[in-house]
C-alpha cells in the first residue's frame, strides 16, 4: 500500500558538483573517531580508562548519563588513541587507531523475524545500533524505554548535491529488509519509508513497510515533512526515524552478530576534485577521502549539505550521521555594488532581485558568502514560501528565540528539527540563523518538558 505525498513550497538549489554514480572502496583508514557532540542531549560517561586500551569493533566506548541503555560502540578494532576534550574537560573525540583487520565482539546471530520484541531491541540497543534511531520531538537518540508510535524512514534526498539512497542501497537489498523485520518489532505501529515518485524504486519490493511516494521540491526529501504530511507528532506522542542506509547496518548486525557501520558518502562540491562515491566506515577522516590535501583559506570542507552540514579541516573526522563531504568556495571576496539588483545572478535565489527564476534549468557554481548581515526580522511571507507545513515559521522562531514554552507548543515545536527550518534560514532577508534558534528552543523544551 503507498499513499503520495506532494509538496509545493520550497526550493530546489541546483548546484555545481553532483557525484558521479561511480563507488570505489578505499584502503582502510588508519584512525577513526566517534564525536560525542553528534548526539545531541547525550551526555557522554566514559567506558575506556584510559588511552591505549585495546578494543574490539562493538566494544562500548561511553554510553549515556540519562539511560545505561543507550551504548555507543566502536566501529572498528584497534588501540584508543586519544580522548580529545574541550572547555570544562567536555569529550570532544574518542580516537581510534585501528587494526589492519577487525576482530569483532560477537553479539549473536538473530531472526527478527522469529524472535521477542525485547529481545530485538534490546539487540539493537546493546550492539551500538540504536545510536542510528532518533527520536522526535527534540530530535535526539532514541530512548529505547520508550515505544515508538511509528518510524519513518526517507529514500528519497532532495537536499543540494545529496547522496543517492537509491545507489547507495542497490547491493544491499537483502539486509535493508533484515533492518526492517527487526525495525517493526519495535513499534505497534507502521513502518514508513518515502521513495521519489515516478521511478522503478528498489524500495518498492521491500516487504512490511507503507510507502510514501513523495515528488515537489526541496524540502520534500525530509523525514519531517513526511511526517507532517502522514501523521503530525502530537504531544505525548514518541515517533522514530533512521537514514536508509542505517537501517542496511542493523540488517547486517542480526545476520552476522557485528557491528560494522559502514558509510557510502559521496563527495561532492564545485571545488571538489574527485566527486565518486566512496565505500568507508563511520567515523572516518576527511583526508581520507580527500586524496590531496585541501586549501581551507580557499575552500569550505563541509560534513553533510550546503544547508545543514558543519565545518571541518582537513585533520578532523566526518560526523556520524552524514553521507556527504562537500567542498565549495569561501566566500571571502567583496562583490562590488552587490547590494544593487541584477548585477550578479551567479547564485540560485528565491528573491525575483534575482535573474535566477528565469534560468529554473541552470546550475551554480556557489560559495559560504552571507550576501549581507543580520538585520531587523520583518515580515516578508518569504518563510512561509519554503516551508511546507502548517506551521508559521517567524511566528515560532520568535516563541524560541524568547523561550515562551505555551506559545512553542502551539505553534508546532513538537514537530520540527533544525533541518526544517535550512531553506527559511537560507531565503529569510533578516539573515537569522534559523536553524540554531529552533535547537535552542527544543533545548528549552527538553528542560522544561521533558
């Protein structure tokens, strides 16, 4: 059974640098890192006494202050390298220097199928697994004492220049459904997973799931708009969502007994040399992947899109959930009278200041400058052009940013995550950095709510 969902608001950035679907598998990596600030909420309690600990792949490295449940495990074999920390002795890295091979921590083979409910989740959990499934509202770590109403996942990325599920999952079919037996043992509800409309999706053959065949502009591809347009969260209720891929990793863990989080991630970007896909495992380094060492004073290395990714240098490690390194210009240069409309059309725009409307077909060559600095939050409608849920975006980013629990709940808080608000954060002419005050306002919500 499927059920179609299209969207009209938003906006499609057609950018320079898309991957070739090409996949190449890299040597191994001689380090890995897990980065406890990916996990937003968790607080992080040390399993590793110290560094030089020999580990296996599984191994806990620190598991959760607020639930013991919640492990998070290393993704390969080898030495812990270095605890990096920051202000207040905040871990920032746990630094692995991994074996030529694995030897893995054996977790037990499993049938989803055939076995408990508890038993698989709490498979799930113990293996590191769960560190794949969030948790809406606050879009956090699942909590694995709660049951969700539903999970959702999207195969369909309608962020720039994003990774392909389709092509990532082709050879890995056969997992994914294991991931997805296992899956709906943990909710009394439904499985759902969104696929673009209009092709032969190899999800369709998927067995035990509800589709969404999703088709409009960006964001159409988010878990939340799909959400919203299937079963809007309401409050007290707990939905789960995962990326495609992740849910391959946990097929792949009850057939084998271990834990091996692999990650396709494509590089992308005008600035990028090489733009294939590449076959790795979580929590590799960016140099890694970048065979010649980047220029950062000229180019932005960005783990994730152009929207929602963060910053790296070339010593640092890709961040857990991410599919995608994008290389892209600084935005260092001065435009000359750029404040004047139609003198520069070299950036794909919402605004009709801008000749890009008439060039739909066209793709940019874009770079990380602002385009101006914050200024006084009016009212514009240019939000709510974007933003396709019933909600009114500066309405609830003013609710946030003054921290009015009553009115958050109102206008919707339950509902969002920061990635929702990337294209309002992009088109708003306040330069307001959207996405920073809906996770300070689900902070505050987490605090008081709960």
């Amino acid at each position: 059974m499927s059920r179609d969902i299209k969207i009209k608001k938003g906006l499609d950035l057609r950018l320079k640098g898309e991957a070739e679907l090409k996949m190449e598998n890299l040597p191994r990596s001689g380090t890995f890192a897990i980065k406890p600030p990916d996990f937003h909420s968790v607080v992080p309690k040390l399993l590793i006494k110290k560094e030089g600990t020999e580990i296996k792949a599984g191994d806990d490295l620190f598991y959760s202050k607020y639930s013991d449940k919640v492990r998070f495990t290393s993704p390969v074999s080898g030495k812990v390298k270095e605890v990096v920390r920051g202000a207040k002795r905040k871990v920032l890295e746990i630094v692995i220097e991994a074996d030529e091979t694995d030897t893995y921590r054996d977790f037990g083979t499993l049938d989803p199928k055939k076995a408990e409910a508890d038993d698989v989740k709490s498979q799930i959990f113990e293996s590191g697994c769960g560190a794949f499934l969030k948790q809406r509202p606050y879009d956090i770590v699942a909590n694995p004492e709660n049951t969700p109403k539903n999970i959702f996942i999207s195969a369909v990325d309608t962020a720039p220049l994003a990774a392909d599920p389709e092509f990532i999952l082709k050879d890995k079919i056969e997992a994914f459904q294991k991931g997805i037996d296992a899956l709906k043992k943990c909710t009394p509800g439904k499985v759902y997973i969104g696929v673009k409309k209009g092709i032969d999706s190899i999800f369709n053959k998927i067995e035990g799931v509800e589709t969404l065949t999703v088709s409009g502009p960006h964001p159409a591809g988010n878990v939340g708009v799909q959400i919203h347009k299937t079963e809007p969260i309401n409050q007290g209720d707990t939905v789960w969502t995962i990326e495609p891929e992740d849910v391959a990793n946990i097929g792949a863990m009850f057939s084998t007994g271990h834990y091996i989080p692999e990650r396709t991630i494509a590089v992308v970007g005008s600035d990028a040399k090489n733009r294939h896909y590449y076959k790795t495992l979580i929590g590799a380094p960016v140099a890694h992947l970048l065979k010649e060492k980047t220029n950062t004073d000229k180019t932005r290395i960005i783990s994730g899109d152009v929207l929602t990714g963060t910053q790296l240098a070339n010593d640092e490690f890709i961040s857990f959930y991410d599919n995608c390194v994008t290389l892209i210009p600084e935005g260092n240069k001065h435009r000359l009278f750029g404040w004047l409309p139609f003198t520069y059309n070299g950036i794909p725009s919402n605004s009709h200041t801008s000749l890009s409307w008439l060039l739909p077909k066209k793709k940019y060559e874009v770079n990380t400058n602002m385009n101006g600095e914050e200024r006084a939050l009016v009212v514009t409608g240019e939000m709510e052009e974007v933003l396709p849920m019933d909600i009114f975006p500066m309405q609830l980013l003013k609710a946030c940013m003054t921290g009015n629990i009553e009115k958050m709940e109102g206008l919707g808080i339950y509902e969002v995550i920061p990635e929702d608000f990337a294209l309002v954060e992009y088109v708003n002419t306040s330069k307001l950095e959207a996405q920073e005050i809906i996770r300070l306002g689900l902070d505050v919500m987490i605090t008081e709510v709960g």
